[in-house]
C-alpha cells in the first residue's frame, strides 16, 4: 500500500529515531554526531525525516560537494518498506538539492542491495562505476555502486510520476 509520508527537516529531537532505524538498516549505523553535525550546517547538508503520524519511519541525507548533491544516507524501518517512503525521501532530497542550486546528484549504494539498486533506478540514476570495498561490514569489505542523476529537474518530474501511480511503488522500495 502506498501512503503519502509527511516530510520535514531532521531534528535533534528525531535522532534517536533516526539511529533506531539505521539500527536495524545498516550492518555499521551512522555516529550521533554525523545527525548533529548535519543539523547544524545547512548550507553543507540537508537531512530529512519521513514521518507517519508522529513516528519517524524513514530518514535521508544529502551533502553539497563541488556544486553537486550527494545521497549521504537514506533508510526506511522495515515495518514501512514498499509504501513509498524512500521514493518520497528521493523525490524531496532532489527537489532540496534544485532549490540549493545543485547541478547533479550521486550516491554509492551497497553492490549486493539489489532493492535500493531498483529504487534509485527507478528514479532516474544511473549506474557509473564501482568503488571496490567501500563499505567496512563485519563480514568484510563490500563494493559499492556509483550512480548518478544528472538531470535533477527530469528525474524529480520522473519520481513524483512514481509517487502518483498505483502501480509504480511497492516491492522494490
């Protein structure tokens, strides 16, 4: 079922929500003090929570690098999975790094995560190359995929198209 998440801003307030989330999402969570951090440098980040009801259910970064977005974070708790969280989490980093005046977006997602792979696809970027064991799991070292969406004005148009249509959000996401 695809629901409309209202989004706003993170909070010092939502961190612990936040890092609940990434508990559960990530094998090696983010620091408390990257939150913070982005909290209080706008100009260098943006982080947003997805909200459902008042429960955080979702959260998304980006941090501004030489006139370009970068995804820096984005997770969903699994209990919200397929209801359009991360597409509208997309869909509002993109229109955040538009209205700061970004020229393109990239991120490096996880090569094994076949699900975000799907959702970024979905949303316009595309695959560029691979960063050889970027990610530091206890498992060992994981690749990552870069991608890139480099129209962020199409893509954003391409993602609220998504978030509209009854049969484009669910099993990937």
């Amino acid at each position: 079922m695809k629901v409309r998440h209202r989004m706003r801003d993170l909070r010092r307030g939502d961190i612990d929500a936040v890092m609940a989330i990434d508990a559960v999402a990530y094998p090696r969570p983010w620091e408390r003090q990257l939150y913070v951090d982005d909290i209080g440098d706008p100009v260098r980040a943006r982080h947003l929570v997805a909200l459902d009801g008042r429960t955080v259910v979702g959260h998304g970064g980006i941090v501004h690098l030489d006139g370009d977005a970068h995804v820096s974070t984005l997770a969903v708790h699994p209990d919200h999975l397929g209801r359009g969280v991360a597409t509208g989490l997309v869909e509002r980093l993109v229109a955040l790094a538009i209205a700061d005046g970004c020229g393109a977006m990239t991120l490096e997602v996880r090569i094994d995560n076949d699900r975000a792979k799907a959702l970024y696809g979905r949303c316009g970027f595309a695959p560029v190359g691979v960063r050889p064991g970027y990610y530091d799991d206890p498992g060992g070292r994981v690749d990552a995929l870069i991608m890139w969406l480099h129209d962020l004005p199409a893509g954003r148009q391409r993602i609220a198209s998504l978030l509209t249509s009854p049969l484009a959000v669910g099993g990937a996401e």
